[in-house]
C-alpha cells in the first residue's frame, strides 16, 4: 500500500525549500529542502513496500524536527520553521509508534 502521508510530508518539504528560495533567494533553503525532500520521498517509498522499514524517514523527520524546532524557537515564526517541525513531529509519532507495536 502506498504511503500517501509520507510522500505528501517529502512533498511539503521539497516545496518549502522552493518557496525559500523563490520568496528570499536562499540557496540553502532550496539544497536542505530538496535534500530532506528526497530522503523522506525514499523513506516513504520504503514503507510503503514494508510498513515496518520506518527508519529513513523518521531518521529524517527527526533531523528536521530537531532543526526547524530550533529554528522557531528562536525566530517565533510559525512559518516555515514551526510549520515543518510540527509536521516532523507528527511523522514521528506515526512512524514511531509503528515501531512500539
């Protein structure tokens, strides 16, 4: 079964970065969200062939949480930091919770 939520989070991801880039130029917007795009797109397609081979994306929503969640607690801006670490988060509830059954 495909896991549609995991390649719509990659997808936020890649998007965000764009739109980092477009809005502000910031090349680092655009390398990191494609970057992270990408694992989570390979982690998603991991799962989907194994629902239990959850470790690449939440390897990567974790990195990401850990990163965007300093990020808005330093700025204050929902968006995009908090935007991203809360869905990060999220993907790590569901994929850790996998993990836990």
């Amino acid at each position: 079964m495909t896991d549609v939520l995991g390649f719509g989070y990659a997808a936020i991801v890649a998007i965000g970065g764009v739109v980092g880039y477009l809005k502000a130029g910031s090349t680092m917007s655009l390398g990191a969200g494609l970057l992270f795009g990408c694992l989570a797109g390979y982690g998603a397609s991991l799962t989907s062939k194994d629902p239990m081979n959850v470790y690449p994306i939440l390897g990567t929503a974790a990195v990401l949480c850990g990163i965007m969640g300093y990020r808005f607690s330093n700025s204050g801006k929902f968006m995009p930091a908090g935007l991203v670490a809360s869905l990060s988060l999220l993907m790590i509830l569901r994929y850790g919770s996998r993990l836990l059954k």
